[in-house]
C-alpha cells in the first residue's frame, strides 16, 4: 500500500473509533436529571437608587 493510502486508511480507522464512541455513549449512558438552582444576589434584582452628587 502506498504511504498516501496507509495514512488515510489509519485516519478512517481513527475516525471511526471516535464515531463509534460517541455512538456508544449516546446509547449506553442515561443522563440524571437534577434541579438547578442559581443564586442571585438581590443587589443585581434591586439595584440601590442612585443619590445625587454634590458639586
């Protein structure tokens, strides 16, 4: 086999062992579903009100 065609038939191969894991990891793993709870200071909800400046 030429060089050319050896390197492509080994990234085929490559190719295809990753395809395949992903495949796999598709089938076989079943995600847990959870709940998210995100914490929000409340300063970011309620912004203080902006005092004026003295000049």
């Amino acid at each position: 086999m030429p060089t050319l065609f050896r390197f492509l038939f080994v990234l085929a191969v490559i190719a295809g062992i990753a395809y395949g894991s992903m495949v796999a990891l598709v089938v076989l793993v079943e995600p847990r579903p959870r709940d998210v709870t995100v914490r929000i200071p409340s300063e970011r909800l309620n912004p203080p009100a902006a005092s004026p400046q003295k000049p």
